[in-house]
C-alpha cells in the first residue's frame, strides 16, 4: 500500500477516535510527521547492530525527533513525564509515526524496537498489543520483527510486577519484548529485578545505555555484580543489547560485556569512517 494511503487511512482513524480537527499525520515525501496538540516529531531510526559483526544492521530503535516546542524541558514533559495527559492516544501516535517513517527504509528483514511508556501500559487494563496490531498489520510487518520496549525506573518500582505481566500480553500477541532497566536506577533496585522479577518474565531482550555500567558498577564489588547479572540474563534465553555508546570509552566497556546487539553512534561513526576502529571488537 502506497505510504501516503497509509498516513491518510491513519488519520481518518486518529481524528475518528479523538475528535480532532486537523490530520495529526503528514507526510513531506521523504519523512512522516506527527502533531499532538502543541507537540510537532518525527522519528530518529537508529541502527541495532551485531556487536560480534558491527557493520551488519540487524533493526532500527526509534526516539521522537521534536520540532515544537524548542524548549527541551517542555519537551521531556510532553514526552516522558509521569502525568502526561492523553498518554495512550500520544503513545500510539508516536508509534505509528515510527512504524510510518521505518517503511520508508525499505527493510526486507531485521527489528523495529519501539519504547511504550509505563504510564501507558498502566492505563490500558486488558488487550495490551491489540490496537497497535491492526497498524502493524497494515503496514505488511510480522508482529514478531516489532519489539515492544518497556523502560523499567524506580519511579515505578511498586508496580514492577503489574507491569512486566501486562507486557506479557504484547508478547502472548506474537511481539517481541525487551525490558531497559533505566541508568539512573541504584544497583539494590537491579538486583531485586535479577533476583524477584526475571524469571518471571523473561523478555527476548534486556537493554542497558552504556552509561547503566559506568554509574552503577564503580564499586570494589562492581564486576562481580556486573557479571552476575549478565549471566542471569543468559541464563533465561534473554539477549543483551547496549545502547548509546558515544565513545571510545562506552565502546571499550562494551567490548568487556560481550553483548549480543550494540547500538551507538560510535559504531555508526565508525561505520562510516572506516574498518580500523572496529577491529578489535
């Protein structure tokens, strides 16, 4: 189906369903646009990548890209606040706006991970999945190449529980799940989840930023704690994936961690640039 047809079937739906005024999607011909309220994005696609082959994409993680407002701080509300209000109808606005944009990449085969905030799957009591199934669907993906990522902060400690089993329902669905445990979380907080949470759900991914291990695992008992917890995840089938790593720096701890997926612009720099920062990975 032509990506335009898809934005106008999409909007007639948003504007059904909300009561808007104006189309919330547009397409300019290269990219597709999303506008919520004073909110204006479209989608930054960044390249997953085999850390054991760096050069070989093996999906894209989405993040909005904010043209309105220019207030970073106004942005963050917006976007990841605790109490935003009409969470859900953003979320899957945002969502579709990623699942729009990645068809333009044209990519036969590999993963499209998209971030669903806490709030959101808190909201939703029941079908969690179901109404994002009809987009996917439209848009010709298998539901198993989208993987359902669930920021997991201290912020939402007490329903950890609720909500690692509402995400159990994207992946009973036919989704693939992956649970990012937040680097502002303390190391007590991460161990509960090794030890109370993880083998109760054990998601096809957990997702660290490379900044998780340079704050949390500084102390005398940092690497045995470190290691502890990557083979525990090992242990339930679960594959590692590290993100945001900036430097070569990140990219050396990295290397130490030995994770299945990396995802940074360090590896996209050096991608481009050539083969020699690459070799020792």
């Amino acid at each position: 189906m032509p990506l335009q047809h898809l934005v106008d079937t999409f909007n007639d739906r948003f504007i059904a369903e909300n009561r808007l005024e104006t189309p919330p999607l547009s397409f300019d011909g290269q990219r597709v646009h999303g506008r919520f309220g004073n909110l204006t994005f479209t989608s930054q696609l960044k390249a997953v990548r085999l850390h054991a082959r760096p050069y070989l994409v093996t999906g894209h993680d989405t993040s909005p890209l904010v043209f309105t407002p220019a207030n970073s701080q106004d942005t963050a509300r917006l976007l990841y606040g605790e109490e935003v209000p009409n969470i859900v109808s953003l979320d899957r606005l945002s969502r579709t706006v990623h699942m729009l944009n990645y068809l333009i990449l044209d990519q036969a085969e590999g993963s499209l991970f998209l971030h669903v905030h806490p709030h959101h799957i808190l909201t939703v009591k029941k079908d969690h999945g179901a109404y994002f199934e009809d987009i996917i669907r439209r848009c010709g993906l298998p539901l198993r190449r989208i993987v359902i990522c669930l920021t997991i902060s201290a912020v939402y400690e007490s329903q950890l529980l609720l909500l690692l089993q509402r995400l159990k329902n994207y992946r009973d669905r036919g989704y693939s799940t992956a649970v990012k445990l937040d680097e502002h979380v303390g190391s007590e907080f991460v161990e509960r989840f090794r030890i109370q949470f993880l083998h109760r759900f054990a998601p096809d991914y957990v997702r660290f930023n490379a900044g998780f291990f340079h704050k949390a695992y500084q102390d005398s008992n940092g690497h045995r704690r470190r290691s502890t917890l990557l083979s525990a995840i090992r242990h339930v089938d679960t594959q590692v994936l590290i993100g945001s790593v900036k430097s070569e720096l990140d990219a050396n701890l990295t290397r130490q961690l030995n994770p299945d997926y990396v995802q940074g612009s360090w590896y996209d720099e050096s991608v481009a640039f050539g083969h020699s920062l690459l070799q020792a990975v």
